[in-house]
C-alpha cells in the first residue's frame, strides 16, 4: 500500500531531513510513528500525503510510482488518503459542516449524502450541537476533532494524522485512538504521528521511530487492535 | 447554500473589492474608443457616399463679374456634356448658408465676394472626362476651377483611418491593461489564500476545480463591472451625440450608431469579462502547477 525506498528528502537547499527511507506499510495496519520534535515525523507524513516531492529514491503508493505518475492520478490518490494536520488547517469562512464535507464536495459527491455523514460524524466526535457554528468560534481541541471528521468522513484507505491528540485531554485523546482503530479496522490503514509516549503505551500498534532523519522499526506488522492500559 | 459557495474566502480580498471598478473603467475607455471610431468610420462612409456622383464648379468672384452671364455660359454646356446627368446653379443664398457655419452669419452680412457654385451630377460609371471638362470650363470663363472633392476627402478618409488605428491601439491596449490587472489580482488572490488552496490540492482537487472558484469570481465582478462601464459609455455618447447635434450638422461628425455599432458596443463587457476569466484560469493554473 505505501512503499519508501532509499527515499531522501530536503526542503530546498538545505540538508537532508529524511535519508534513505525504507519501510512499507500494508493495507490494514497500524503504526505509530514516533520521535523527537523535529525528528523529522510531518516530514514523512508529508510525503506520503503527497505534499512535497522526495530528493531522491522511491515512493509507491497503492501500487503507484508517484515519483512518476501524472498530475491527475496524484489527485485522485490524494482523495484516497485522510490527513489530521497538526494545524487543523480548517477553511474559517466556511461552518463546521461544510468543513467537514468539503472532501465530498471536491470529488462531486450529492450534498445530501455528504451533509448526512458529515453530521453523523460530528455528533460522534461530540460537535454535533455546533455543525453550523464558524470555526474561529471553536477551542483548539474542537478543532482538532473537526479535523478529524475531516480526514475520514471519505473512508480514506490510509489515514495519517500528525499530533491528532495534541490539544484535546486524555479521554478525548482515547476516544479519538479508538474511532482512528475503528475505521482500521473497517480496512483503512492508520499512521499516526506523535510524541506522546503514554498514548502510545495505552495502544499495542506497532511503531516507526525517527531519530536523525533515520527511521527504524517493526515495519508492515499488522494491527493488533488492543489497548493494554 | 454550501455548493454555489467559494471554498476560498476571495470575497474578503481587497484588490478582489475593487475589481468591478477596474472592469468599469477599462470597459468605458474601450467602449469610447469603439463609439468614436464606428462614428468616424460611418461620417467618413456617409461623405464618401454623399460626394460620389457629384462635381462643383467654382466661379471665383472676379471672374464671374468680368464675363457677364458666366452663368449662361457654363450651365449649357455642362449638360451637353457626356457623362453629367444635371447641373443647378446655387443662389448666391445658398452658397451663403453652405459658408455660415465656418464664416458665421455677421461676416456674410457685409458685402463679402463669393464664388458661384454649381452642382454637377455625373455619371460615375462611366464618368465626364474631368480634365477636358475644365479645360473647356475655363475656355467659356476664365478662372473656372472643376472640384470633384476626391484631393479633401482623400486627406479626410487618411486622418479618420488615422483616428481609427489608434482607436483600435487603444482598445489593444485596454485589453493589455484588463490582462495585466487580472494577472495582478489573481496573484494576489492566490498569495493571499495559499493555505486554503494547498489544502484543497491536498484533498485531492484538481487543478480545474481550484481554477474555476477565482473564475467564478472572475465572471460574477467582471459582469457587474461590465454593467457599470457600459452604463456610463452610453451616457456618454448619448451625451456627446447630443452636443455634437447642438453645435451643427455641418461641422462635426454625426455621433449616432446604428444597431451594429450598439450591439459591438454591448459584447465590449462580454469581451473583457471572457478577457478577465481567461486570464484567471491560466494565471491559477500555471501557479498550481508548482504545488507537488
């Protein structure tokens, strides 16, 4: 499903943040990627989200050499990946639901159906008394889950999410891993990027861990689906 | 409602606010530009028309009091000859009302000398020999001059030509200007709005979709400045035709247009909204195409 070979990468001129990158992940499973501020773990993300190029090496995604393929087909493998940014990156103008179902809205989807989803969603992640609220009116850990509605309201086949349990508390923060290990086990495949150790110690997934740009890890496992605390 | 509405808040954009003026202006200096130029084309194409097919004899002031009954003379022989279909002398009336509008009507009052004028119609297919005709004019009246008006509206036909290339100069360049500010807005917009359209392209946009919300943009403020430039052209020229009217017919151009020239008038907001859209969408395409 998501394959790095020798993958490097940089941002402009400058050394490389990631060097030679091998892993893969196959369809079903859950990781965490873990490491240290600037280790080095939204740039990974960044990659396989489609959202920077490598400086070198190989990325195949659901069987496609996206080093190679056209600009169409990175689009429309773009829509079979959700992403959880670490910034939320919610569109302000736009109500919470229209937020939400803004993935439906590019693929050209009926409202109706998207909208329906959308408040469904909402209302598992405990917004949905404010679908139609802006927003810059949201804390930032209703914005986080937003977000989250965001990334999977399209059943994406891979969900990657950076930080997604950053700004919200632990319970929300255990209810979100079990809604991220839910739609895992529906088949999508989960990487979730974090630092935070004891989260990753509540869930027995395997992890990826980054440290000078160098990643190692059980690699391609799949899910176990148990919380061990 | 969710679907008619931009993903981008591109209606906050000041430069975006200040589109529809800019389409006014750029609209009103093209759409006069066209109005003055249709106008000239039609007033030169009217004394085109008008002074084909017609010859004035001039019978200078002296030479008409040295050979008594000019007159008599040059009438008989004009229409004996080939080609003329009539010849009428004009009184010394309506010579008078042809000068008044250069000369003004106290000037003709005193005991100004004019020249005697005869209008000639003639055949133009074939038509009199013109040299011969003067040279046989001059021989019955010494000083008889044969004017066919073909020397002046040759040099009127060259200046409105002229006029018209820089009209079209003009329009040429609005619509450079119109290209030039919509690349510049759009530019803006997409500085201005570069998270919310990467995160589209992250979604899985493609580069048409996120093209179309800045057209859409485009189309709707284009339209409305169209209205308004278009509104003021025809103020405008309304205007003018009035003034034109006031001052004399025989001096300026008429500046009414016919139905054509209203409906080219009308495609000028079409023609610079199309000219705004298009520039949109390849200005946004062409900086999408540096997004991954």
């Amino acid at each position: 499903m998501v394959r790095f070979q020798n993958v490097g990468m940089r941002y402009g001129l400058g050394s490389e943040v990631l060097q030679d990158i091998n892993f893969e992940l196959r369809l079903g499973s859950f990781h965490f990627l873990s490491g240290a501020s600037g280790a080095g773990k939204s740039s990974l993300l960044k990659l396989i989200y489609l959202a920077h190029r490598p400086s070198h090496g190989l990325i195949t995604l659901f069987d496609c050499d996206v080093t190679i393929a056209p600009r169409r087909e990175l689009a429309l493998i773009r829509r079979r990946i959700g992403v959880v940014f670490q910034d939320f990156r919610l569109l302000d103008h736009l109500s919470v639901i229209e937020n939400v179902a803004l993935p439906g809205k590019i693929k050209g989807e009926n409202w109706d159906t998207i909208a329906g989803h959308a408040a469904e969603l909402l209302a598992w992640v405990g917004l949905g008394d404010c679908i139609d609220a802006s927003p810059l009116t949201l804390s930032g850990g209703q914005k986080q889950r937003v977000a989250i509605a965001r990334a999977v309201i399209s059943r994406p086949e891979i969900l990657l999410a950076d930080e997604p349990t950053g700004n919200v508390d632990d319970d929300i923060a255990v209810r979100l891993l079990h809604l991220f290990e839910e739609l895992n086990r529906l088949g999508t495949t989960v990487l979730i990027a974090t630092h935070n150790e004891n989260l990753m110690n509540r869930f027995d997934h395997p992890r990826l861990h980054l440290a000078g740009g160098e990643l190692s890890g059980p690699f391609g496992r799949p899910s176990q689906h148990t919380e061990t605390a | 409602m969710f679907f008619g509405r931009c993903d981008l808040a591109l209606d906050a954009d000041p430069a975006r606010r200040l589109l529809p003026w800019l389409v006014a202006m750029i609209v009103y200096l093209a759409g006069l530009s066209l109005a003055g130029m249709m106008s000239l084309a039609s007033a030169v194409e009217r004394w085109d028309t008008g002074l084909k097919g017609t010859v004035t004899v001039q019978v200078p002031p002296g030479a008409f009091r040295a050979s008594g009954g000019a007159m008599e003379k040059l009438l008989p022989l004009l229409r004996k000859t080939q080609g003329v279909v009539a010849a009428r002398a004009l009184s010394k009336a309506e010579t008078a009302a042809l000068l008044e509008p250069w000369l003004g009507e106290e000037a003709l009052g005193a005991d100004l000398p004019l020249p005697r004028l005869i209008d000639v119609k003639v055949r133009t297919d074939p038509g009199p020999d013109l040299k011969a005709l003067a040279t046989a004019l001059s021989a019955v009246v010494p000083g008889t001059i044969v004017d066919d008006h073909r020397k002046s509206l040759d040099r009127l036909i060259t200046f409105a030509r002229s006029v018209e290339l820089v009209a079209i100069a003009i329009v040429i360049l609005v619509a450079l200007a119109a290209v030039a500010t919509m690349a510049f807005i759009t530019r803006t917009g997409l500085a201005i709005h570069r998270d919310g359209i990467e995160l589209l392209h992250l979604m899985g946009a493609f580069d048409g979709y996120v093209a179309r919300q800045f057209q859409g943009q485009a189309l709707g403020l284009g339209l409305k400045g169209g209205a308004i430039g278009t509104a003021l052209t025809v103020v405008t020229v309304a205007a003018l035709s009035h003034m034109a009217g006031a001052v004399g017919a025989g001096l300026l151009p008429r500046l009414d247009l016919g139905l054509t020239q209203w409906l080219v008038l009308a495609a000028v907001p079409l023609g610079v909204t199309a000219i705004a859209m298009i520039t949109t969408h390849v200005t946004v395409l062409r900086a999408l195409k540096r997004l991954p």
